[in-house]
C-alpha cells in the first residue's frame, strides 16, 4: 500500500481529493493537516465522509514521511515550503498554481510576485494526462491544473493541433465552489449562492497555462462568470475557422483526438433530452464532455464543453497523475460515473 499525505485538507479541493484516495486500492491515507481544524474528524468539516473514515486533522508541523504528498495550499504557499514537503516524501503532487509555468517572467505576470522558487519549475510535469501523460510516468513531481485552463485545453487542443483555428471567443460559467477557490486551492469558504457574479471579464490567470498548452500566439479570449450552482463549469466557445468545413470532418478530428481517452466523452446528439454536455452530468467524476455545432457558414463551430472544477478540473486530475507516476492502471480510483438524475 502507498502511505499517502494530504497538506492542506480542509478545502473543498481537499475534501475531494480525499474522497477518492479513500477508496483507491492501491491506497492507505495515512495524515491530513490542516492549521485551523487540527484535531478535529476530517467529517466535520467534510460530512460525506462520516461513517467512512475516523481520520482527524493534523497541525502541519506534525506532518510525518510518506510516499506522495498532495498539496491542496493556497496559491503561493507550496512553493515556499518545498524543500521541506520534497524531504518528506518522494513524490509530490500539488494543486495550486505554483508549478503550472515554466516561465518566470509569466508567473510574475499573472501572479504578480517573483517565483519563490524558480529552480523547482522545471522539476513539476504540467499535470494535464492528455497531454502530458508520457512525461508523467515515472516522474516525481507533478503541478495541479487550472480548471478552467483544463477546460478550454481539452475543448480546443484538436482544433489548435490541426491548425484549423483562427480565433475563438469563450463563455465560462462555474459553481461557486470555484468562486471560493479561485485564489486559494484549499479554501473552505464560498461564494454564496443568490447571484450571478462576472468576477474575471478579461485577463484571467488561467490564461498563461491556456497560452503555455496551446501556444500563445493562438487567438483566445475567454471570461469567466459565477453562477448558480455549485459544482462545475461550463465552457461555450465561438470557434472561427481558417477554412469551411462539415460537421463530419469536426466529428472525424475529436474522435481521432480522444477516441482512447479514458476520461473524455464527446457529447454531441442531434435529438434527445441531453444533446450536448452538462455540468451535472459531469458533477463528482473525472470525465470531461465535449460537443460542438457547426453553424451553416462551415467556419463557424460552437464548442461545448463541461467538467467538475473539483474532480477533472483539480483532484479527479491529480489522482489520475498520481496513478500514472507511480505506474498504476490511469483509472483506478476514478471510475465513479456521476449520479443521473
């Protein structure tokens, strides 16, 4: 059994991660720290977990040697500690934002402050198994992923790859489980439900790991909107094409593009109740749903696409990585195929 530690495992990002582990096979979660809850049940603050697990908080001081350490710390927190977190275990799976980019002068940009440890970017795998799923076998140290990043990744990469994409202008709408956790990976607080809230009409940061994935000289524009529901997100994206196509040459692309993938469906019905993807089709899996439309011009596709910001778009990606490096079957673990309706 691997011995597993969570830092950080009070957030809503903490608490799914180790919903999942808990039932890995190949698994044992031995600590979960938390400065603020240290010494409660870990179902105190996570109630789908009671009955489950007896497991208490620990101080993050008291945080003993294991083989994988997840990180669920806010963003900028990790990287000040690694040393430390990288002599506690050897491999290290983190969650924030602080190893996405390998550039520095693009961190500093989106993030506005140096990188705290620069020579260590180069150590983390970019944590996107559909695009990095060869570097990720074997390999020690792997960085979370934006969800929203994730995503217009998956939704676009075979468009980008082929070179068929002269611009696209995104629509995101998310829960507010995001909301809360937007600046901090393991936040426990979200934003309320009641409202509709545009808290990112331009310049997201999520924008630098888009850019780092698909290219940065890919025209993308994409905002990002609050809305009511909790878990999810939603992507609707107005792709101007370099040439006309058919809808059948869009359908023979994506499928050549995910057909193996485990973990993405393509969702694209032309009669039906549920003709394009759904975010809570998707809620507490590690599935992502893509559709699209082609409209009748030929270079105008609408892509639809809908993940969990805590599953696919956090921990459902984590554990994924965490299966490849250590050379387990990708999926294990992460079966779950949602709950309809």
């Amino acid at each position: 059994m691997i011995r597993v530690g969570i830092v950080g495992g009070s957030g809503y990002t903490g608490g799914d991660l180790l919903r999942l582990l808990l039932f890995h096979p190949q698994v044992e979660v031995t600590q979960v720290t938390s400065r603020s809850q240290a010494g409660r049940y870990v179902y105190t603050v996570h109630p789908n977990l009671r009955g489950v697990t007896q497991l208490q908080f620990i101080h993050p001081d008291a945080l003993q040697p294991c083989d994988v350490l997840f990180l669920g710390l806010p963003h900028g927190t990790a990287s000040k500690e690694i040393e430390r977190y990288a002599a506690l275990a050897p491999t290290i799976i983190d969650l924030s934002a602080d190893f996405r980019l390998k550039d520095t002068a693009v961190y500093q940009k989106f993030y506005g402050e140096a990188h705290p440890a620069p020579q260590w970017l180069e150590r983390f795998v970019y944590g996107l198994p559909e695009r990095n799923r060869e570097s990720l076998r074997g390999a020690h140290y792997a960085s979370g992923v934006g969800c929203n990043a994730t995503t217009v990744n998956l939704a676009l990469w075979p468009l980008v790859q082929a070179g068929w994409l002269e611009r696209a202008a995104i629509e995101i709408k998310v829960g507010s489980s995001e909301g809360g956790n937007e600046h901090n990976a393991g936040s426990h607080h979200p934003i309320r439900s009641g409202a509709v809230r545009t808290y990112s009409p331009t310049g997201h940061r999520h924008m630098a790991e888009v850019q780092m994935m698909l290219g940065a000289d890919v025209k993308i524009d994409f905002s990002v909107t609050a809305i009511e529901m909790v878990r999810g997100i939603h992507l609707l994206a107005h792709c101007y094409l370099n040439e006309v196509k058919a809808e059948k040459d869009i359908w023979k692309l994506y499928r050549g593009a995910y057909n193996t993938e485990p973990f993405i469906r393509l969702v694209s019905g032309k009669t039906g109740l549920h003709r394009f993807p759904e975010p809570r089709i998707v809620a507490g899996t590690n599935y992502c749903d893509i559709g699209f439309e082609m409209d009748a011009s030929g270079d105008h596709l609408v892509v639809i696409a809908a993940l969990d910001n805590l599953g696919k778009g956090a921990a459902g990606s984590a554990l994924q990585c965490m299966n490849l490096m250590l050379g387990f079957e990708e999926s294990t673990g992460l079966q779950f195929p949602g709950i309809y309706p």
